[in-house]
C-alpha cells in the first residue's frame, strides 16, 4: 500500500510525491489540473500539503454529470475554465459524432489551459495499457514549453481510496453509487454498456445528444456531405452510436467519408 517494506528499507509513496513536488516547484507555482474525480482529488491535496504555490483548474466540458459539478462547487479555490464552444454546438461544427477513433471532444473540451505551465495532473499507469507506457514527468509534444507531473502515476487505485479515507476528504457521490470512473456522461472512451447505462442514468443528456445528432444531419445536408442510409435521423445516430458493432454501408467510403471541418 502507501507504505511498504521493501529490500532498501520502508517506501512511503505519500512523502516520495510531496518531495517531488517541493524539489520541482515552478516559480509561478503549479497549474493542478482538476476534474473532480478521486485522482484529482488526491493530486490537490498533495500539492496543498506541499506547501508549494498553486492554482487549481477545471476544464468545463458542458457533458459533466450533475453530480460532479455539485461536488465541484463546494471547492471555491477551484478556477472554472469554460470553453468556447459546448459539446452540442461541436458536434454539429465537426459534423460526426465523437468516437474512440475521432475524440476531437477532448481536443476542445479538456485538453486546453495550461500554456507554458508546469501542470500537476493525476494520470495513474494502472488507468489504461496506453498511460502504463507513458512517464511521470512529460513535455507537451504541441507546447514544449508546458511540461506535466502526474504525481500519482504508480499509485494503485486501492492506494487512492486509501490516502482519500486517511485523509478524511470528501469525494464525489457517484462513487458511492458504483461508478468508477468519472468524466463526460456517454464517453465512447468507456464502451457501449458504459454508455448506455449513463443514459439511464442521464436521461436529459441523451435527449441533448440527439437534438445535437439531428442538427448535425442538417449541417452535414447543407454541405452535401454522405450521410450514411443508417442514420435516418438524430435518433438512428445515437442507435448506431452506442451499437457495439456499428454497420456500415456495402461499397461506401465508410461513414465518416467527406466529414469534419
């Protein structure tokens, strides 16, 4: 766990990521990336016990769960940075629906701010095959100038829960509903059951998205674009969207052929 023996003696992975943060504070101080999830949560509390200076960020996306904003707002130190552009009005903008492949969702909604600063974010290896190849300092490969910390990058998710229990710090309620992770309601990232199930639980949301996928046709109608025969209307995308195996058209370029902007 936090603290564990090993052959060089006793590890203690809470002061190993305040020294790392104290011996690498930026004059400015820290921008901590903040979404309202357990790492985040964690991430901040560490830099507060440092002692470092800081400001503390969250990238509204417009497609958080309500409950997380709640959470959110009971933290006025947080800085809210909205963004120019709703995931409503952007998926009518690029003309398709976000997908794993096409996550130009994050581009606008999340991975924006922080220009030039030395960010401390709570990006774990144990979170994806993709981040377990990543490393725990990082220089942004379109802003050299901003550099990343993900100071709980080895940590385990049972460490996690432990320091937030230790701690005594308050967390979101979803968590005690069973959801594990947090982040937009109907993510593609977290698969058509995920998804699904998020639109039970957010009917408001789903309905949002299909009022978004209707406009979308329209866009996509007005510049002549293909419009695939299995999207019929803003409804028959969002079925096709959380489709496990999504069909495609015989002798078509596929279904995002002519898209985007």
């Amino acid at each position: 766990m936090l603290r564990e023996n090993t052959l060089f003696g006793v590890r203690d992975k809470v002061q190993e990521a305040l020294t790392l943060l104290r011996e690498h504070e930026p004059p400015e101080g820290y921008y901590t990336a903040y979404s309202g999830g357990k790492d985040s949560t964690v991430i901040l509390d560490l830099v507060r016990q440092s002692g470092c200076k800081y400001d503390a960020h969250y990238n509204v996306t417009t497609v958080d769960p309500p409950e997380l904003i709640y959470f959110i707002r009971t933290q006025p130190e947080i800085i809210w940075n909205r963004p120019k552009i709703s995931m409503w009005d952007l998926i009518v903008k690029e003309k398709y629906p976000p997908t794993r492949r096409l996550r130009y969702c994050c581009r606008h909604l999340k991975e924006r701010e922080g220009e030039g600063r030395f960010v401390v974010t709570g990006i774990r290896s144990a979170e994806s095959v993709k981040r377990k190849k990543r490393e725990k300092f990082e220089r942004d490969r379109h802003d050299p100038a901003r550099r990343y910390l993900h100071v709980i990058f080895d940590w385990s998710t049972a460490e996690v829960w432990q320091y937030i229990r230790d701690n005594h710090l308050p967390y979101c309620s979803l968590y005690d509903e069973g959801f594990r992770r947090l982040g937009c309601i109907c993510c593609p990232m977290g698969g058509w059951r995920h998804m699904s199930k998020e639109a039970e639980r957010w009917p408001k949301y789903k309905a949002l998205y299909i009022k978004a996928f209707d406009r979308m046709l329209e866009e996509r109608s007005k510049k002549g674009l293909y419009i695939d025969t299995h999207w019929t209307s803003g409804q028959a995308v969002w079925d096709w969207w959380v489709t496990p195996k999504k069909p495609q058209n015989n002798g078509q370029t596929g279904i995002f052929g002519g898209g985007g902007s």
